[in-house]
C-alpha cells in the first residue's frame, strides 16, 4: 500500500512527466469520485488548464490545476502512468489526455483509492481530520501526540489522524531501526526515547522517499527488503520473524526490538 515515501515518488514522477503540458481531454471514472465530487467537475477544472504544482500530505496528493487542486489517494495499488496508449486502460479510472498526445493516468487495480477536488488543501487535510504529516510534524509537537494516545506504538504511528504518512510496511521500518517492539505501549515509553523515535521517522521516510521508494535501492541494514518469517536480520545474527499486531502482518528481530510494557 502506497505510504508517504511512494506518494513523494509519484509526485517527482507526475512533476517528470505532466507538469505544465495543457490537458486536451479528462476522462474520469465516476466510480473513483468522493464526496459528491462530478465527473463534470473534474473534466471541468482540468481539462484546458495543465497541472501546474504538486503537494503532499501523508497518503495524499495534490496536483493544482489553475485554481483548483486534484486530490489522489492510491488505496492499496494505486499508481500514475504516462503513455502514448493508456497502458493498463481496464484499471485506469482518470485518464488526463494531454494535448502532445501522452495520456497521464491513475491507475488503481483494487479501486481502493480515490480521486477528488478541492479549492484548499489545507481546508481538505483538516476536514478528512488527518494528522500532521509526518515529515514536516516537530519532535515537540510528535512527543506530545504520542503521549495522550493509548494502545501499541506501532498503531499509534499508524493512526492517519495522529500523524498522516506512516503504513504497515514503513512502520515495521521505523521501529526496528529505533529498536523498539511494536508491541510496545506508547504510554510507557520515556520522552527522550519519543525523541529517538521522531528522528528515526524523519530519516526513515526522507530516505526512501529520495531513494524513489525503490526498495532495491535501500540501505542494507534496512528491514523492508527481508520482509519474510525467518529472513536474517539486517542488523544482527538473530532472524525475522512475523507476527500479527492489530490484524496486521508485521515483522520483527526479537533481539534488536525492546519490549517496552
Ligand atoms: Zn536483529
């Protein structure tokens, strides 16, 4: 499922590709639309204008088209195409034809994401109750957040409406390199280690980000790429192992992740 490192890389891949070329045609699946947002309204703000700036918000993305933004949530697959014949035309459900004859998509095979329109994102993020996101939230402001929430900390990183842009996999990431167990209760876990945990976020997420969330591209001593029962673990002679934490398939090294309870 796409996180905030994949949503960075589909903003640099739309900026590479659609940026400033004027938009001839949209096509838009109503089936795709939220929040009573048209098909008609979509084609409206975009097609003549091109999509000129991008930003990011967690899971979200932006794109401005003149006054207007479009918002893309990628659900659990969801991706953009840019090709002279739309490549995946059964899955595409916004198609923005562009006038040099390119077709720019999004793509979403499992029609879990979404497409909509906003005049402001930041009205849009407070709305959909979303957290700060989490590469631009303070260690100040992260701490406090943290410590008025009750449960695991692997689901309180996980809770969009904390702090937006941590998923299963960047979560399981994040708290192995800070050496705490997800099982671990957030409430019991001293301000200073807070702190590490905020540090290890940022890096974490910045560092796949700028390496394209391409997961051959990351660290070796990273977990992502040995997401498997039994793989050996990046940063010790001990091994992987999977266990289930809220419902959700997560991965652990038992002698680098402290319990704390
Ligand atoms: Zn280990």
């Amino acid at each position: 499922m796409p996180e905030l490192p994949d949503v960075h890389a589909f903003a640099d891949y739309l900026e590479s590709t659609a940026l400033h070329k004027p938009i001839a045609h949209t096509h838009v699946d109503e089936a795709v639309l939220k929040h009573g947002t048209t098909v008609q309204a979509v084609a409206g703000a975009a097609t003549g204008n091109a999509m000129e700036e991008t930003r990011t918000h967690g899971k979200l993305l932006f794109a401005r088209v003149e006054k207007k933004w479009l918002v893309f949530h990628f659900g659990m697959t969801g991706h953009f195409g840019y090709a002279r014949t739309p490549q995946d035309p059964e899955h595409t459900h916004a198609d923005f034809e562009l006038e040099n004859g390119f077709h720019f998509s999004y793509i979403a095979p499992r029609k879990l994401g979404f497409v909509d329109l906003t005049d402001d994102v930041d009205a849009y993020v407070n709305e959909k109750k979303l957290g700060e996101d989490a590469l631009r939230v303070s260690a100040d402001r992260f701490v406090e957040l943290m410590q008025n929430r009750r449960g695991g900390v692997k689901s309180a990183l996980m809770d969009q409406s904390l702090i937006a842009g941590v998923g299963n996999v960047y979560a399981d990431e994040i708290l192995l390199q800070a050496g705490i167990h997800p099982k671990s209760q957030v409430k019991s876990i001293d301000k200073d280690t807070l702190r590490t945990l905020h540090g290890v976020t940022q890096r974490v997420l910045k560092e796949a980000a700028d390496r394209q969330a391409d997961p051959s591209q990351f660290p070796t001593s990273w977990l992502i790429p040995h997401r498997q029962e039994g793989a050996a673990c990046p940063k010790c002679t001990g091994k992987v192992q999977r266990i289930e934490v809220n419902g959700r398939g997560t991965f652990v090294c038992h002698i680098c992740q402290n319990k704390i309870s």
